[in-house]
C-alpha cells in the first residue's frame, strides 16, 4: 500500500468530534451573512456594468442624434447658399453651376468640415479637400468596408435627404475612420449635395463611460470585501457576547411556553368536563328520573290511565332529543368537522347561524378569502377565537344587536375584527396584570401569540368591543 493511499484511510478513519451548539449557531449566522454581502456586492456590479452600458446606449444615441441635427443645418446653410443661382431662371444654366461651384468649394466649418457635389452619374464636382477626384466617376468607389459610398449619397439624395454611415479619410489625422453624412439632390442640376462629420468622439466617449464603469465596479468590490470582513468581526462579537446570556433566557422562554400551554390545556379539559357535568349529565339523569316514574305508573295504575303515562314518555323523549342535540353542540365545539372538511368559511356560517338563533343578535360577516383555505393552524385559531368571542357577547355584551366579523387576508398577514355594539367594559380590564379579566381574552390572546400574532381589543361602555386578531403567514 503506498504512502497516498495509507494517508487516505487514515483520514476516513479519524473521527472529529461534533461541532459545539454555540459555534453551529454562530456559522448559520455568519455563512447567510457571508453570502448575502457577497451577492449584495456581485449584484451592484452587476447593476453598475448594466448602468453603465445603459448610459453608454443613451449616450451615443444622443450624441449621434446630435450629430445629424447638425449636418442638417450645415447642409441647410449650403441650399440657402445656392440657392439663388438654383433658383433663377433668367442666368445661363452653366454660369449658375459655376456660382454654385465656386460657393460650395470655398464654404468650410469646424477643424475638417467642408461639402462636396456628385452628379447623379456618380461623377464628383465638388471636393475641397481632395480636388484631384473633381471629374471622376467614382460611382463604384468602396469605402474599407466594401460600401458603395457615391452610390448610396446619391440614393438618399434622390429620396429628399438622407444620412449615410462610412468611412473616409480624416484630413486632421490621416487614417479611414467612422464618418457620418447627410446629402440632398438638386433634381434640375442632377446634382448631389453632401456633408459629413467624423463620430470616433462617440466612440471615445462610449469607451470612457465604459473605463469609469469598470473603475466603480472594482472600488465596489473592495469596498464590499471591507465591509463584509467588519460585518463578519462585529457579527462574531455580538454572538459571543449573547451567547453569555441567551442560554438562560432561552430556557426561561421555554418553561414559560410549557406552563402556558399546559394550563391552557387544562382549562380546555376543565371547560370541557363543566358543559359534560352540568349539561349531559343533569339531563341523563332527568330521563332516568322520567323513565322509572313511566314504569312505575305502568305497573300501579289501571289501563284508564295508560293516556297519563304516555305523556311521561313524551316528556322523556323530548329530553332525550335535546341531550342528543346537546351531544351534538359539545361534540362541535370540541372539533367541528366542516372546519376539517370545508374550511373556515363553512365553519365559521355554521357558528354564526346557530348564534343569532340562541340569541337573536345579527352577525355580518366580510371574508376576501372565503374561496381558499388558509393554513390549518391559523383556521383553526381562528375558529376558537371567533367561538370564543361568541360566547363573551352572549355572556357579557348587554343589548348587543349586531356583530361584525372581517377577515382580511393580505400578501405578508391575515387579520380577524370582531366587533359588537353591546355593552363593553373598562379599559383597565384588559390590563393582563388585572385579575378580572377573563380567562377567555387569555385564551384568545394565547392562540395568536402561539402562531406569533398579536391581539388588540378596544372597548368602551358606550360604544362596544372590537377584537382585533393579525397573524403572520
């Protein structure tokens, strides 16, 4: 076995121990921190590349149209120049073309502006800058790139005026560079106008936004990376110096959690156990009480009065009827099935029906989600809580006539408004150090702070209650 492979097996053999919790709670806080500045960083440079050739874009389109505008006017200049000699009809046509000649070969502006004529044959007639082409036919003349240059100046010319992108000598620096022209036609003459203007300072310009782009790109990443080190330092620090104390919070939040889940556990089972006592068990024994009465007329008394003893067992029925109705309401309360089945919606008209029924209070209810299910956990919090309210307002809502219940659901929350026009309480009651308040508003309170929501309730004696309930999603 040679000396890589023994080193190998030595490695998969060593057995390292597992990571402390604090150091694991440290690298899931510094590894997202770590890519999150990273990618804050890549996409700055990113955004600042595009920017830049953004602004490049617009740059040289602004430029260019500036150009044009430019050569317009210059070659506006050269008509208006001509155009007397054009124009009259009362000069030989040959001394016109001489005029024109002798003004268009001397009419220059800038460092290396000038005009020049072709005939529509392609022959030139104009060159200031190059006389020795005057009399050539350079209707088949290339620039470096192949274009038919003459070709395509007398083609816009004939059109009513037009640009022409090409390269051509510059006399300044003596080298084919990019040069923008604009030609018009003097139909009666056959003659061609035209001008242009050299563009390599677009393309210089272009290159400059460019070269500082790249210059910001390169300071933002430097930038980053110092700012990502200190953030890492800063980070680590914070976490040591919570770690002193997180510890023991963490386990004071977590017996307090316990205990407030067990006692409202207990509550439910001892709520439970009271409607079970005094409701089930009280009419149970009624029946019982009916039936051993029925049977002891039955035995005692003659067939005369047989009509007596029906009426007992009438009355045993009716109240069998109502501890099964009675089973029923428990058995919903406990865990409605239309709220497994159909969802909230379902459950909630259900609730409210039987409501208004028992206490002839009207409940309108407002749902923008009534046609999706929202998450078990927050449907389910919010049966309890709106059964809940319900049986607060029976109890305590004096004179209430009309119960409002929203549920609003938006991108990040879903909230739940409960609200009556009854007989509300004293703001001091809802302190949760005050020990009337009810057990109720502590359940209720519970159940959002479980799906970490909060609960809010606004009362006042004259003008009612409102529970507001928002829970995150």
């Amino acid at each position: 076995m040679d000396f890589f492979t023994t080193t190998r097996y030595a490695l998969i053999m060593v057995s390292f121990p597992p990571l402390p919790y604090k150091t694991k709670i440290s690298l899931l806080t510094l590894i997202p921190l770590i890519i999150a500045i990273t990618a804050i960083a890549l996409f700055t440079i990113k955004q600042t590349e595009q920017l830049a050739n953004t602004q490049a874009i617009a740059f040289e389109a602004e430029l260019l149209a500036s150009k044009k505008a430019e050569l317009k006017n210059y070659l506006g200049l050269a008509y208006s120049a001509v155009k007397s000699a054009y124009d009259n009809t009362s000069i030989d046509t040959t001394y016109a073309k001489q005029k024109a000649y002798n003004i268009l070969k001397n009419m220059e502006f800038g460092k290396d502006g000038y005009f020049f004529v072709y005939d529509y044959n392609g022959i030139s007639i104009v060159h200031p800058r190059k006389p020795q082409l005057e009399g050539n036919n350079l209707f088949n003349f290339q620039d470096d790139n192949g274009k038919y240059l003459i070709r395509e100046l007398i083609h816009q010319a004939k059109k009513g005026g037009g640009y022409t992108a090409y390269l051509w000598d510059k006399p300044s620096g003596g080298k084919s560079i990019e040069k923008l022209g604009y030609s018009i036609g003097l139909d009666k003459w056959q003659w061609m106008i035209g001008t242009g203007l050299y563009i390599d300072d677009i393309k210089a310009g272009v290159d400059n936004i460019k070269s500082k782009a790249k210059n910001t790109a390169s300071n933002t990443l430097l930038l980053t990376s110092v700012i990502a080190i200190a953030a890492t330092l800063l980070t680590a620090l914070i976490g040591f110096l919570i770690n002193l104390s997180e510890s023991r919070l963490a386990n004071q939040k977590m017996r307090d959690l316990t205990h407030k889940t067990v006692n409202f556990q207990e509550d439910e089972r001892k709520r439970v156990s009271r409607e079970l006592h005094d409701g089930i068990n009280q009419l149970l024994v009624s029946v019982s009480y009916k039936l051993d009465s029925a049977k002891q007329k039955l035995f005692k008394q003659s067939r005369t009065k047989q009509q007596d003893i029906s009426h007992v067992i009438d009355d045993a029925s009716d109240i069998l009827s109502e501890t099964m109705q009675e089973v029923r309401r428990i058995s919903r309360d406990l865990r409605p099935t239309l709220l497994d089945d159909l969802g909230l919606n379902a459950a909630i008209n259900s609730l409210t029906n039987d409501f208004s029924e028992r206490t002839q209070i009207e409940v309108n209810i407002y749902n923008n989600c009534q046609n999706e299910r929202l998450p078990q956990g927050i449907e389910t919090a919010f049966y309890r809580i709106i059964q809940e309210a319900m049986r607060n307002i029976e109890k305590h809502a004096l004179s209430a006539k009309l119960v409002i219940l929203k549920i609003e659901k938006k991108s990040k929350s879903v909230s739940l408004t409960i609200s009556n026009n009854g007989l509300g309480f004293e703001k001091s009651t809802l302190e949760s150090t005050n020990p009337d308040r009810g057990l109720g508003l502590r359940n209720m309170q519970d159940r959002a702070e479980l799906l970490e929501g909060n609960m809010h309730v606004n009362s006042s004696l004259e003008k009612g209650t409102t529970v507001i309930v928002r829970i995150p999603l």
